[in-house]
C-alpha cells in the first residue's frame, strides 16, 4: 500500500475514532456526577462542624479582702501554684493594732460587767437596810401614836415619827429602783459589750488572715506583674487570675439549623489551630440553654420594623475523652466536628 492509500484510509477511520471517543466522554462525566452525588448522599449529613469554637478552662480573679500597701509578693507570671500556696501579703500592722484595740474594748466590758455585778449586789444589802430602818421607824410611830392618844407625847413628836417612817419608805423605794436599774444592765447571758468586743477580736484575726492572700485552687498564675510591693489594694478589685491546668474544655457555637440531630453524649473530633495534627477525641457533654445573643450584654431587640432574620449560635460544651498530649491554653481557636445521630 502506498503512502497515499494509507492517508485515505487513516481520514476514513478519523471521524469514526472521534465518535468513538465522544460517546465515552458523554458516559464518563454523567456516571462521575452521579458517583460524586452517592458519595455524598452516602456520607453527607452524618456529621457538622464548626470553626467557631474555642478552649476553655476556669479561671479565678484574685482579689484582697482587706485593704492596705502590698509588703511582698510570692509568685511570678506563668508559675504553677497549689491551693492555699501564698500569693502575696498585705501590711499586718493596722490589722493587728485593730486586734489590740479589741482585746483592749473586750477587758474595758468584762472590766463593767464586774463592776455592775458588784452594783447589783450592793443594791440588794441597800433594800435590807432601807427595810430594816423602815421597820425601826413604824415601831417608833407605833408608840409616839399611843402615846398621844393617852397624852403622854407632843404633837410635835408625833409628826415627827410620821415623817420619820415616811422618809424611811422613799429610802426603801429608792433601793428598789437602784437594784432594778443594775439588774436590768445585767442581761441575761453575755453581756452586750462583751459579745461586741468578742466580735471585734474575731474581725480583727480574721483581717490579719487575710492580710496573706492565698490561692483559691490550683493552677497557674497570670497578670501577676499588676500586683508590685508598695502598691495599695482595694477589696473586691481583681489583682491577678489564677487559670485551672487540669480541667480544660471546649466552647463549640454550632448554627441553630445543626442542633436537630444533636444530643447530649455524640462523638466529636477536636482539631487545634495551634497544634496541627494533633486530633482529641470528645463527646457533646451539654447544650446551650440559650442563644450566645440571649446572654450578650445588650441582646437585640426584635420587635421593630427593621428586623432581620439572622442565623443564631448556641453553645455546646465538648468534654475530652482523654488528656491532650499538648498543654492547653484558654482561648484557643478549634475545629470541632460532631457525629450526629441516626
């Protein structure tokens, strides 16, 4: 066959070729597309996620309880400390010369009560006598009485004993007031200024405690280079943070529309932007009550004209399965994805 037969017939067998090869394009993208949406109809929808999720763990402000000039500190940023480990202290000395003062208030009432003890008991030896000078003086009436009834007396005398047993009476009665006036400052029990002094040493041991601020829990310590000696605290101010290292967490906001299938106790796969590759195993351990902007300081209002719709977020807290093997730090940006149920 000569090189132009083979031509004609390499032009005839040309067109036939590209059928061919058409035809099998036109099969392979329908059958791809109808693999591509089995695939997905297969796996789709059997698990969410979301970026929208963060590590967290406790974290306690510390705060003084008295107020003062801070005299030392203990601990550094970043250091681990234990519950109940010193943090820093405050000037004892107003705390302990307030404790002075109300053991000095505490002797001053017990000092008063004695004296009113020995104020009631004189009052009741003043009533016997004022009863005893009261009796001496009605017998003395008595006989100046028949006296001047048979005429042997004056009227003088007479009026004179009267007046006599008249005074030893106001005598009486003003004993009985004196006596009833002790024995109402005796209270009954403990007396009012002794418990208030009692009170007052109380207080005052328990400012000098807190004069040594110490760990609340465990972990560790941040912002601690706010808190310099020489500085003057407040009560109630936060100093510094202490952030618990054995119990983390994660803070997953899941859009509304994926909470259908969601229940407590699914599977979930957490990934970290921080440490890539590393992938913890954990579960749904609880979901939100409320929308993330049901809590917001200020949530939106609604209940206007220009009100649109907007997909809300809720919380749902993830709990590891086991430990990381990377130290966590709150705050951490996650991704984490939910096997749904069936």
């Amino acid at each position: 066959m000569t090189d132009i037969e083979a031509e004609l017939a390499a032009e005839e067998t040309r067109p036939a070729t590209k059928g061919r090869l058409k035809a099998v394009l036109m099969l392979i993208v329908p059958l791809a597309m109808v693999a591509a949406g089995l695939f997905f109809w297969l796996t789709g929808g059997k698990t969410v996620s979301t970026d929208n999720a963060y590590v967290k763990q406790d974290i306690v402000s510390v705060s003084a309880q008295v107020a003062g000039p801070v005299v030392e500190v203990f601990v550094t940023e970043g250091q681990h400390v234990e519950a109940g480990e010193p943090l820093f202290r405050i000037d004892p000395e107003p705390a302990r010369i307030a404790l002075m003062q109300a053991e000095a208030q505490l002797a001053a009432a017990q000092l008063q009560t004695r004296q009113l003890g020995v104020v009631a008991a004189g009052t009741g030896a003043d009533i016997e006598g004022a009863k005893a000078t009261l009796a001496v003086r009605r017998s003395a009436f008595d006989r100046q009485a028949a006296l001047l009834e048979r005429g042997f007396t004056t009227k003088a005398a007479y009026e004179e004993a009267a007046n006599a047993v008249a005074v030893a009476e106001n005598a009486l009665a003003d004993a009985r007031a004196r006596a009833a006036n002790a024995s109402a400052a005796l209270a009954p029990g403990e007396q009012p200024q002794v418990a208030a002094a009692k009170a007052a040493i109380e207080q005052a041991r328990l400012n000098l405690r807190y004069g040594m601020v110490r760990a609340p829990i465990s972990g560790v310590v941040t912002k601690s280079q706010k808190v310099l000696p020489g500085q003057s605290v407040i009560p109630g101010v936060g100093l510094m943070s202490i952030v618990r290292d054995d119990t983390a967490w994660v803070e997953a906001n899941f859009k509304e529309g994926d909470l259908s299938r969601m229940t407590t106790g699914l599977p979930a796969t957490v990934r970290f932007d921080a440490y890539p590759g590393l992938v913890v195993k954990g579960h749904v351990e609880t979901i939100g009550a409320g929308t993330g902007s049901e809590f917001s300081v200020l949530p939106a209002q609604n209940a206007n004209g220009n009100w649109v719709k907007t997909t809300q977020r809720v919380p749902v807290r993830i709990a590891f399965d086991e430990a990381p093997a990377r130290d966590m730090i709150a705050g951490l940006s996650v991704e984490v994805e939910v096997e749904l149920a069936e």
